[in-house]
C-alpha cells in the first residue's frame, strides 16, 4: 500500500513542480538583454505582468476546473492507474511544449493544455490511495500524497538555480524530460485496485468479501447491459446519457449540509494559499531586494521542510485521535488555520529578511496540516460510488482560490502590498477556520 502512496506522491511532486515553474521564470525589474532573455521567458517572448497574472492564475485553471469535473467522473468508473499515469505523460509533453514555445500565446497554450492533464491526477490519486490504504490510516496516506505539493513547490523555487545555468528554456525541458521518465514508471508500476476501500482485510471479513464480490459481479451485468443500452443510442444522446450521470452523481455530494460547508471552508482555505503562493515572491522582491538568492534556497526550505512536516503531523493527529471523535479531522484545518493568522502577519510586517523568514516557516507549520484531515473527511462524508466526483467538485475550489491573487492586485492600487496581504490573506483563514469548525459539527462523535 505505501509503495502505491510513494509512486503517487511522486507523481504530484513532478505535477506540483511544473506547474509552479513559471512562477520562478520570469523578471520584470532587468534590461532586456541576451542573458536576460535566456533566464526569463517574459524577455524573450516580449510579455508584460498583465499577461504574465493570466498565466499564473486563470490560464491554467480554467480548462483544469473544467476538467476536473470529467477527472472525477471517469475516476469512478475507469482504470485509476492508467489515467494517472496518462495524465503524467500528458502534462510532461506540454512542459516540453512549453520549452519549445516561440510566444506568449505558445506559452499559454501549453499552461492550459497542462491544466488539462493535470485535472486527471488528484481525483484517481485519492482514489488509489483508498482502495488501497486502511482507514485508519488514510488521513496519514493523504497528508503523504498532498505533501507532493510542498516538494513539488520547492523544486520550482529552486529551480530558479536550475536557470542559471540551461536558461528557462533548457529548464522546461529538463523538468518534461524527467517527468517523462516518471510516467513511465507509473505506467509499469501503478495497478488498480477496487477491492476493500479504506478497509483492513482480516479473516472476519471473509464473508462480507464474498458478499461484495457477487455484489460486483452484478454490477457488473448491470454495467454491461447499461454499455449495450448506450452503444445503441445516437449521437447526441449517448454524450446526453453520461452527462446525465455526471450531473446526477454532483448533485448526490451536494446535497449533504456538511459537504456543502466542508466545500465552503475548503474555498477560503485556497484563498488564503494561493494569494500567498502567488505574491508571496513579488512581496520579498520588494521588501528585501538584496536578498534574492537567500529567498530561493530559504523559501525552498519553508515550503519543503515546513509544508511537509505540517501536511504529515496534520495527518497523523488526525489518525491517532478520529477513532475516538471522528470531529478531531476537522478540528486540525480549523486550529491550523486560525494559528496561521499571527505567524503570517508577523511575516509580512516583519524589519528584517531573517525574521521574516523565520515567521513564515511558523506559518506553514500551523497552516498546511489541513489537507489530509479534510479530504479524509469528505471522503467519509459521500457515497463510495461518488468519491471520485467529489474529489473533482474539490480540485474544482482552486478556481474560486485564483480570485484571491486577482484581488491582492487589485487592492494595491491604494494600499501598500504588505498591508493587502495582512488584511486578506487573514481573513481568508480566520473565516475557514471557523467553518471548518462548524463543518465538524455536522459529524457524530464517538467511534
């Protein structure tokens, strides 16, 4: 089971990777010059910080949004191992794509292909990772998998090194050229496994086993028949057939009250990362401009060794104590969240780089352990047949996330940048706290 969580995870590192790279390729305060058009793509391609917001925000999610929606779908019913891996392959050609890019409009187009592939992770990864790991472990396997995104973070920080030396062109394809390699691991490796989600196999379960297996052996001839049915449906039909289910299996996860709220507190938690994910950098290029270098190494830290060791530590107080109170899952977001508030405004009011720093790690410490607890959450809170779906209207909240960089831009126009991500980064997390809180209100104690 951990061998499938390590293969996973290594494929949402390499996902988190290229898709914060662009971040970390870019400058807007140098002279155009070869060297300069050789590290930064927006010298070479000619684009502005206009331009440069669509890629890092709605240039990406757009059509991922959208596509998670069918991610999730096809996750419930498809192999999950093949679609992982197809995904890696697929957004591993758009990063070489992207390397290969002769304009702006290049460049978007292989960012939105990529958010593409990208949708196909997430919802079979959870998938996987519950098919396969025990429920007492599975808010532990998740924190594992989501851990991804601070690894995956701090090799695009990095990477900023990387630039030096190929250029970002050579970067973009180094990073698809490994990723590559990647999914073909994944391809030879990854196996589904639809037997026993989120259960421990004893031999007391032997006869439920063989309950289940003829259970799924008349799905099955219901499966069957129900493919025969659509294959004989014209055109517009059969795609009206699955839409239909699609919808359907939406609305049976939005129906619960406590998904709805979970769903809600998930949405201001996005925001709260993403408006610190994208102007985080601009903000220390402003406020300590002869520390840049330092910021590269040392944010590649916070986000590894602080993103990671908070993403674990969430998931495995969330295990130890949910057998007791399964309301404890959701009590971690909500103490992780609302810890955050001081730590974040001590970093951006802070006087000098290294206390700024230092806060910053504080604040990833309390904040990233909400991850695991909260999918682990959600996936008790929906029917085994919609987990998938669920997992996509989740990925699909990092749309309504991207709203929070736009107005951090926005606010700046009368307000200084520190000031502004005081102010709204805070709020986000003071709200989520509180409704992931109320969220856990909606679950019954005991075991």
């Amino acid at each position: 089971a951990w061998f499938v969580v390590g293969l996973l995870l290594l494929l949402n590192v390499h996902n988190q990777w290229v898709r914060a790279l662009v971040y970390y390729l870019v400058s807007f305060q140098v002279d155009v010059t070869a060297e300069a058009s050789r590290l930064y793509m927006n010298v070479d391609l000619g684009f502005n910080q206009e331009q440069y917001g669509i890629l890092a925000s709605f240039g990406f999610t757009a059509l991922y949004t959208l596509c998670s929606l069918v991610a999730g779908r096809a996750a419930d019913g498809n192999n999950r191992a093949v679609i992982a891996s197809t995904a890696a392959a697929g957004w591993s050609i758009t990063t070489l794509a992207q390397g290969l890019a002769g304009s702006f409009n290049g460049v978007l187009e292989s960012r939105a292909l990529t958010g593409v592939a990208q949708a196909f992770l997430t919802p079979p990864a959870y998938g996987l990772i519950a098919s396969y790991v025990p429920e007492s472990r599975l808010a532990t396997a998740n924190a594992v998998y989501s851990s991804g995104i601070y690894v995956g973070g701090a090799l695009a920080s990095l990477s900023i090194l990387l630039d030096n030396q190929l250029g970002w062109r050579g970067t973009s394809l180094a990073a698809g050229g490994f990723g590559l390699g990647v999914s073909l691991l994944s391809f030879l490796a990854l196996r589904e496994n639809r037997q026993g989600i989120g259960k421990e196999e004893t031999a007391e379960d032997e006869a439920e086993a063989m309950v289940l297996l003829q259970k799924e052996e008349a799905v099955a001839v219901e499966v069957e028949v129900a493919t025969v049915h659509e294959e004989v449906l014209e055109g517009g039909a059969a795609m009206s057939f699955q839409v239909r289910g699609a919808v359907k299996a939406m609305k049976k996860v939005v129906e619960s009250p406590f998904v709805r709220v979970l769903f809600a507190a998930s949405a201001l938690r996005f925001c709260a990362g993403y408006g610190i994910g994208v102007w985080k950098a601009p903000f220390y290029r402003q406020a300590f401009p002869s520390f840049q270098n330092e910021f590269s190494v040392a944010n590649a830290f916070v986000i590894s060794a602080g993103g990671v060791l908070s993403s674990i530590l969430g998931g495995l107080i969330a295990d130890k104590y949910a057998p007791t109170d399964p309301k404890v899952r959701l009590w971690v977001p909500a103490a992780g969240s609302l810890l955050a508030v001081p730590f974040w405004i001590g970093a951006v009011k802070a006087d000098s780089f290294e206390a700024s720093i230092g806060l910053l790690f504080g604040e990833y410490i309390v904040a990233e352990c909400w991850f695991g607890p909260a999918l682990a959450s959600l996936y008790k809170g929906v029917p085994k047949e919609v987990q998938g779906t669920a997992q996509g209207l989740f990925t699909v909240l990092t749309a309504f996330g991207n709203v929070m960089p736009v107005l951090i831009g926005s606010l700046q126009k009368e307000n200084s940048l520190p000031d502004v991500l005081a102010v709204t980064v805070s709020g986000a997390y003071i709200l989520s706290g509180l409704l992931f809180f109320y969220a856990s209100t909606f679950i019954e104690a005991g075991p």
